[in-house]
C-alpha cells in the first residue's frame, strides 16, 4: 500500500482535547483516572489540557461524585459567538 493510498483510506484522529471534551461533556461527566487512560497523559497534562479547554470558552464544573473522587463536566460549550 503506498503513503497516498494509505491516507486516502484512514480517517483522521481526533485530537487528545476533542478526546477529552467528549469525555467531560457527558451528563456523568469524567474523573481524572478516566481521561487519564483515555488520553494515556499523565495527571499534570490532563489538568492542562482542562485549562486549555477553560481558556478556550468551555466552562467546566469540577464536582465530587458519591465515592468522593473529582469529577469534571462542561456545563457551558464555547460557541463562536462567544469568541467575538
């Protein structure tokens, strides 16, 4: 298979912040553990990919569940409007 076939074949990844932004958009929302092995970064990078997102408009909501353990969820998604 040449390189050209190959990408016409493949779809694109998504990124590991949409990865994250799926995940923390769930109603449920996400803990760290989770995005952690969903992204395989470590626990600093995920907390800086958050604040990436926080930095981007998407306002997220840190929470604890009925374990105790932080979970975070969007509760307001950037729009394009917003960035005017």
């Amino acid at each position: 298979m040449t390189a050209q076939t190959k990408s016409k074949t493949t779809k694109p990844q998504p990124t590991k912040s949409a990865t994250i932004l799926k995940f923390i958009s769930r109603p449920s929302g996400a803990s760290l553990g989770v995005l952690e092995k969903a992204t395989g970064w470590q626990p600093h990078s995920v907390r800086a990919a958050l604040t990436g997102l926080r930095k981007a408009g998407h306002a997220i909501e840190r929470d604890k569940d009925a374990k105790g353990v932080t979970v975070y969820r969007v509760t307001k998604v950037a729009s394009a409007a917003d960035a005017c």
